[in-house]
C-alpha cells in the first residue's frame, strides 16, 4: 500500500508542476524547505517557454531508506526519478525525495529537476551530451 500511496502522492504532485498550480502545489513540500512561489514555478516557467507542446513524465522509485543522513528529521524516505519527454526539450529529469510522514501521508523534501531546452543545444550554451548527463546524475 505504501508504494501506491506514494505513486499517487508523486503523480499528483508532477501534475500540479505541469500546471503551474502552486496553490496546491507547494503546501505539498515540507515546510521547512521555505520555498518562494518563483522557485516552485522555475521548472514549469521553463516547460512554458520552451515545450513546444504537450508532453508527458514517468515516475520511478528508486527506493526507500529509513533514516537517511542529512535528514530534517527521522524517517522512512522515498527516492523517485523523474524522467520526461517534450517535444522541444533536449532533458527534462531528476528526482524527488519523498518523505512518509505516516501510512498514506508524504511531503517533498527535496526536488532536484531539471530542465533543458533544445534551444539551448542549437545555440551552443551548451551540447547535447552534457544535456543528457543531467540525467545521469
């Protein structure tokens, strides 16, 4: 049930990013990342102005962890990648860490994702391999 709960939790949060709804979007980070509404819309901002259309993401849990160092507070946390596809867009991937704060209750604890538009390949800021190596990390 955990996996579910947290595919769902996971899922709902990607679609809120995708439609820029930071209203239901953000309460969904834990508070004490403090983050500003111009920092959540920084990934949807960027899908906005370079897509080139509709696109799609898939969601993978990489695994689970009990306790992690570093963490705000003792835990079972969830690490999940983000992979997607847009037309225009050479990378779009990273990961969420996930934390459960009780059966079927999660919060966002870190979002690393990045964005990176074709344009920026053709332009020569930078190349398409060092665009996909943001996804390796």
């Amino acid at each position: 049930q955990d996996q579910a709960d947290l595919t769902a939790f996971a899922q709902r949060y990607m679609s809120l990013l995708d439609r820029s709804d930071y209203i239901a979007g953000m309460p969904m980070m834990e508070p004490i990342l403090e983050i500003e509404k111009d920092e959540w819309l920084s990934v949807p901002n960027m899908l906005k102005q370079h897509a080139g259309g509709k696109g799609s993401w898939t969601l993978q849990t990489l695994g689970w962890v009990n306790n992690p160092d570093g963490a705000s507070h003792p835990g079972r946390y969830a690490f999940v990648k983000v992979t997607a596809t847009y037309p225009k867009i050479a990378a779009y991937c990273g990961t969420l860490v996930i934390y459960r704060q009780r059966p079927g209750s999660y919060l966002i604890t870190q979002q690393n994702l990045g964005v990176i538009p074709e344009s920026w390949i053709t332009s020569g800021r930078t190349t398409r391999a060092e665009a996909l190596k943001t996804c390796d990390q």
